[in-house]
C-alpha cells in the first residue's frame, strides 16, 4: 500500500523535526518534506503535491489560519492544525474548522518530548483520517483500510412507501469541510418562525457543545448541540454532536432525534448518510434535505433516498462552496430539485416550507 505523503509546515525547528519522527514511527505515513513557513510550503507544493499538510498558526510572514484560507481556496488538500492556540472549543479551532480543517490538534507546551510521548498515537491517526478524505476526493473508487460502510450498519433502507404529508416540516442538512461557516451563513439568514431543523456537520468530538453555542449568540433561532431524546421544535437547529451518529425519529405528531455510537458510516461518525436516511424513513415528504460543501460522498446516497420518499431537496452550488464534493455527488446521483449559492439556501428552505405546508393544509 501506497504511504500517506505529508508536508510539516512549522516555524519551529525543533517541532518540525519532532513531528516528522513521530510521523515517520507510523508504517502508513511518510513525511515527504517539511516547510518553516507557508511561502516556503507553497513552493514545496508546486513541485509535490502531498496527501496531508500538518499546520502550524503562529508563524512568521504569513499565519496558518490565512494559509489555511488560500490552500481551500486554490488547491483544497486536507490540513490538520497543530498548533498551541488550537484547544478543544478555542476561537482558533473554531476558526480553523470553518475555513476547511479536517482535524484539530491541541499542540502540548509542554515541550517536544512531551509531545511525542503523549499525542503520537493522536497526531497519526488524525493524518491517516485526513488522507483517507483526500483520497475520496481524488479517486472515489480508491480502496482504503478503513472499510466503507453504508447507513445499513445503523438502520434499515427506508420502505418505499413516504409517511404522508402533514402541516409539521423537518429540514435535515449535511456539511463537511468548511461547513463550519456556510452554516452559520445559512442559519443567520433563518427567520424564526422556521421549521425544526437537524444538522450533521462533520467535526471532531469535543467541538459541537462550543460552535454550537457560538452560533447561538449570532443566530435569530435557537441552536443547540442535539441531546438524546430532544425534540426538533420550529425555530430551533440541533446540531450533531462529534463523534456520534445523530437520527430523526417521530412519535405521533413529535418529531425527535436520537443520539447514536456506531461505525463509521462513509467513513464519518456523526454521517450525513445516517441522518438522510432516518429522515427520509420518519419524515418522508415532510422533509427538505439540504447538502452543503464537503469533501467526499458522504450524504449523496441519504439524499437519494429522500428525494425518493418525496423531500424537497437543496444543494450548494460549486462557486460557493469550499469543496464541492459532497453537493456534486448528490447531484450527479440525479437527487436534487435545485443548486443555489449559499447566500440563499435560507430562502429556499423557507419557499419550500410554505409551499408544503399550503399544499397540506
């Protein structure tokens, strides 16, 4: 098997090195090149392309955070910040994760040796789960290690029957990479007599509780991070928690969703496939599903299904988008009823609900 190609991008010399023997300890990677500074790091790139770039934010010239910006922009390429700035719920996590970071590392300062007792096992696996998004993107028809497993592991494919139309409306989104901030866009733009809303945004455990109270401050809705058993109300969004499967339930006239471990599903736990699905088997026609920026596939598949049990469904068109993985495999799958620029995904969603709701009142 072909070794995780990986560029170190730190101003310190003692990190980069440090970093590049903790990398070089795991038979799966293969650092290919290490870089002081982003400038120094955009000319490795030219001449090599590599699977993983390891990130530092504080450095000289430029920062990591405006790298970061640039590479998703020009040339997405999976990054994992490492950095001392970078703890779970930090403004700079946040931040990194919204402008297209597949993971976040907390880097320890308590010195390198620290480091590589502690967060070798972190740090490579973290690289390894990046590089296997990357690969995705480039070759969806690549084999992994890590097996790709459908919804079918967490719930069974929806009967073709929908549930039938009535007045209450879900709307079920899915993001990934540099969906951090299109959501936020989105659910500023949301008045707040909306329907209830379920998100699946792929980020690490330990995030979901912090961007989610942080969208709360900014947002005319409510938003929360999704507890077992909670009810979608209009209004509100409830956001998957990291790490977690997240499913719409329905009892009665309630709409509920549960909180779920499980496997990898399109290698992504919590996965939009997971969610997609669930709506489509309790919500059916009562649905609107909307996918958002993203590397990889993950969603496409769910969407289908809800396109088939009779949701409205929304993509975010490729100009908008940081990476237009996900929404072109929806769309490629012949899925969705209409591509928009995330600027007005809200006021679709909203023609949506109140052309359903009139049509089943």
């Amino acid at each position: 098997m072909r070794k995780i190609n990986v560029l170190v991008v730190d101003d310190s010399a003692l990190v980069r090195q440090t970093l590049s023997v903790i990398l070089a300890s795991d038979e799966r990677i293969e650092v290919m090149g290490t870089a002081s500074d982003p400038f120094h790091a955009a000319d490795k790139i030219k001449n090599a392309v590599p699977d993983v770039i390891t990130l530092d934010v504080e450095m000289p010239r430029m920062d990591g955070l405006t790298f970061l910006k640039k590479i998703m922009l020009q040339h997405p390429i999976p990054v994992v910040i490492c950095s001392s700035l970078a703890g779970k719920g930090s403004e700079t996590a946040l931040k990194a994760l919204e402008y297209g970071a597949v993971e976040v590392i907390h880097k320890p300062a308590l010195g390198t040796k620290q480091m590589l007792k502690d967060s070798s096992t972190v740090i490579c696996d973290a690289v390894v789960a990046a590089s296997h998004v990357h690969k995705k993107r480039r070759d969806p028809d690549c084999v992994l290690a890590t097996p790709k497993l459908s919804a079918d592991v967490i719930m069974a494919k929806p009967k073709a029957s929908a549930m039938i139309e009535t007045t209450e409306k879900v709307v079920a989104v899915g993001a990934s990479t540099g969906g951090t901030e299109a959501l936020k866009v989105f659910l500023q733009a949301l008045p707040r007599d909306c329907p209830g809303i379920v998100i699946v945004q792929h980020m690490p455990e330990g995030f979901t509780s912090a961007f989610s109270q942080r969208l709360n401050t900014l947002c005319d809705i409510t938003i929360k991070e999704a507890a077992h058993n909670d009810t979608v109300l209009p209004g509100q969004a409830l956001i998957a928690p990291g790490n977690r499967h997240l499913l719409l339930k329905r009892s009665g006239a309630r709409y509920y969703v549960e909180i779920k471990d499980g496997p990898l599903v399109s290698r992504h736990r919590p996965s939009v496939d997971v969610l997609f699905r669930s709506t489509a088997r309790y919500a059916g026609k009562n649905a609107i599903g909307v996918i958002m920026t993203g590397m990889g596939d993950d969603g496409a598949k769910g969407m289908r299904e809800m396109k088939d049990g009779g949701a409205c469904t929304i993509a975010q068109d490729e100009a908008s988008s940081v990476v237009f993985g996900m929404p072109h495999e929806a769309i490629k799958l012949g899925c969705i009823d209409k591509v928009v620029p995330l600027t007005k995904i809200a006021h679709e969603v909203m023609l949506a609900f109140h052309d359903t709701s009139r049509g089943s009142a």
